[in-house]
C-alpha cells in the first residue's frame, strides 16, 4: 500500500523539528543543519529513530533549506547532490520499511520577481535539483512546506512533476490575518494547488495549534481534501541566542486533535517540536477516526490574491487586452516594446477589475510573448487572468507563470491541443467568447 493509498483509510502521524533537535545535539548558530547529513550522519540517523521509536509514521528529511541559493550562503552549493541525496538516504535508511521518507524542501530565501530577482524558471530549475537528489536518495513523499509566496510554490510543484511521479504535499504558512506573507488566503491556496494537481495540501509552522484551526478549517471547506497540518510548538521567545517554546507535549497534542475534524490526515510538528510531542499525537489521535472530506465543485479562476466563480463572468467587470488584430497593442508586440505593459498595468491595477481576458498571438515575438507580458501585468495588477490564444506553446508558457488558476478560452480549430494544454495547468476551460 501507497502513501496516498494509506491516507484514505487513516490518520498518519508526521514527524517534528529537525534544526531544534540538531541544536540540542551540538549544531551551533550560524552552521548549516543540512551539512550534518555528510559530517555528522550518525546524529542525524539519531533524530530520525528518535521520531519514529515515538511514533511516526511519516520521517522527514533533514533538508528544509537545502536548495542551491541557500547552501550558496555557506559555501556549500557545489554539494546541493550529495547534501540532498544522503539526507533522503538517512532517512531511508532510519525507516526501513516501517514509515514513509518525506522530502522535505522549503522556500530559496529569495523573493520572486518583482519584489527580488528570482525569476520563475529560475526557481523551476532550483528545485528540480533538489526534488532530483531526493528522490534518488530514496524519498517517498515531495513535501514543500512553510512556503508564503504561491507563486514560488506553484514553481516547485511544476519543477517536482519534471523530475518525479511521487506524491507532492504543498503546504504554507499563514500569518495571524490569515493569509500568507504575500496576501494569499486559505481558499486560493487551495483552488490554486489542488487545480494544479497537489496531492496534499495544508498549513505548517505558522504559530501554535490554537491558532492554526481557523486555517485548516477554511482549508478543510475549500476542497482542500486530505490536510496535512505540521503546528509549532506554540510561539517562542528569544533572549541572546536562546529560543525557548513554552508549549507542552500534552495540550499540543490535544488541540491538534480538533484538525481531524477538518480532514487533517497527516498531523505533526513543526519549529520547537520534538519526539515527546508526537509520542503524545499518538497516544491522542491513536483512537480517532478520520472524517469524510468535501469534495471541489464550482470552478473558481483565480489570482494569488483575488478570485472569481466562473458561472459569473457574464456579468463581471472584465478588461479585453486585444492584440490579436493590427492595432498599436499587437504593433507594439511585434516589435518586442513591452514598455506599454507597466504603463497600462498601473492603470488596471487601481479600477479594480474582476478579470483580464487576454487575446494574444504571438505577435512575431515568438510562444514567450504571451507569458512576458501576463507574467509583467501580473506583477501589478491582482485580477485574475483569461488566455484566448489558439497558440498552444504560448498558451503553455503563459500558464507556468501564471500565479493562480487562469480560465482559457477554447473555440478555435486547435481546441484540442490547447484544452491539454490547459487541463495539465488545471485552467478552468470557458467554451464561449466572453
């Protein structure tokens, strides 16, 4: 039995904090956690019995930050392979066959384009090294956590599905407004990922359990399926270089247990857990019974922040980019001047519009044009967006960089090479001119 199988039928206990373990074993301040994994195997193997002799049924890899532009920071990028390889390894080899290897892989630490330099692709081709390492290292589960940007995320979850058929879990942390960092709220994250084809999704670090349930429950009536839900221990408070978690193993354990209700079907710990906090999710959840879940209905096109019900676009406020005639739009294009884009994005972005229905070909700029200039309207503007295109590379390059669930329009001779192309990116597919 698979892991997706196994969490059909039951509640599956995850693991807890790798780097606070690791600190309590002698990792100081300032060093690598992840470079323990090739100099100090035999702790890192040690962790990982100690999480599972308590009782779980999921171990994670000692990797959270184990991407390039992370391990860059150290001086350690020329050993992103090896570092991410024998992390999966030691957990396989820690697990055996009693317990699932969960890879973990968290955020680059840089923020995307606009905001920083990370361009979309580069982030793709970040993570596909990483989730490559893993999964030949042996890793069961792709588990991205703690991420707060969905368009980053978005770029892993596609980078994972180049390089593996694996199970993919995509959680997120959530700030005490109840969105994310970059203003995505529980809904979107899940109509985003779940039309994209996660596995999993869910919520993890955050803050405490008290806090999280409000997050698991909107997550929970989204459709967001089989949760997993990875709580801190509670918020910390830090003098010098001392963190200390004030939550105990006991109440953790029993405010976790309202997240069953909710469809959380892998329960753990997160920042300041330790073995004692899942051997009390054990003995808590070992008698409940897991919950039917929703299932996803009505058809939602989304940005990261802003969405729209597809029954509704007859009568929404929908803004037409037209380049597909010889107007100044497409003769700008043709001369690759996206300089129009920032100027008409900025007008776009303050009369707040419920859609950006855009009409494009390429215009002789080549299948990237049409994802240029989705991907600089996006960063001003938070509609969501349409594509009409009988382009299907265009189209395909604009939906990898599209931040949320886009609609696509399909009425041309080419319906059904783009109606692929928009089921593999989860669009919702409109079959009528808008």
């Amino acid at each position: 039995m698979g892991f997706l199988d196994d969490i059909k039928k039951r509640i599956l206990i995850h693991d807890g904090s790798k780097g606070y373990m690791l600190q309590r074993m002698g990792l100081k301040g300032g060093e690598s956690g992840e470079f323990w994994n090739l100099t100090n195997q035999d702790a890192v193997r040690a962790v990982h019995r100690a999480y599972l002799e308590a009782g779980s049924d999921v171990v994670q890899t000692n990797t959270f930050p184990g991407n390039r532009l992370h391990l860059e920071r150290f001086g350690l990028g020329d050993k992103t392979y090896e570092i991410n390889y024998w992390g999966a390894r030691l957990a396989r080899e820690a697990a055996g066959s009693r317990a699932y290897v969960s890879a973990s892989v968290g955020p680059t630490g840089s923020l995307m384009e606009p905001l920083g330099d990370l361009s979309f692709e580069k982030a793709c081709e970040i993570y596909r090294e990483q989730v490559k390492a893993l999964v030949d290292g042996g890793a069961d589960i792709i588990n991205f956590e703690t991420f707060t940007d969905l368009s980053e995320l978005r770029a892993a979850y596609l980078a994972a599905r180049d390089v593996t058929d694996l199970p993919v879990i995509c959680s997120l942390a959530f700030e005490n407004n109840g969105r994310t960092l970059m203003g995505t709220d529980p809904f979107i994250a899940v109509t985003v990922l779940k039309s994209l084809g996660a596995d999993m999704v869910g919520v993890n670090c955050s803050f405490g359990p008290e806090h999280m349930t409000g997050i698991v429950e909107s997550m929970y009536k989204a459709g967001g399926g089989y949760l997993s839900v990875k709580p801190n221990a509670g918020l910390p408070t830090v003098s010098g270089d001392t963190v200390t978690y004030h939550e105990t193993p006991e109440h953790f354990a029993d405010l976790a247990a309202a997240f069953v209700s909710y469809g959380a079907r892998l329960i753990g710990g997160c920042c300041g857990t330790t073995p004692d906090f899942i051997r009390a999710l054990r003995e808590k959840l070992s008698g409940m019974e897991p919950v039917p879940v929703p299932e996803r209905t009505a058809a939602y096109i989304t940005s990261d922040v802003r969405y729209i019900d597809a029954r509704e676009l007859e009568n929404a406020n929908i803004y037409r980019l037209d380049a597909s005639n010889d107007n100044a739009v497409y003769q700008a294009l043709k001369n690759n001047d996206l300089s129009w884009v920032e100027e008409t994005a900025l007008d776009l972005a303050a009369e707040g519009y419920d859609a950006i229905l855009v009409t494009i070909d390429s215009a002789g700029g080549g299948p990237g044009l049409l994802a240029d200039v989705a991907d600089r309207l996006q960063w001003y503007v938070k509609a969501p967006f349409i594509f009409d295109t009988c382009d299907a590379a265009a189209l395909e390059r604009a939906l990898r960089v599209c931040r949320g669930t886009a609609g696509v329009v399909i009425n041309n001779g080419s319906a059904a090479e783009i109606g692929k192309i928009a089921e593999k990116y989860g669009s919702v597919i409109i079959s009528r001119r808008i």
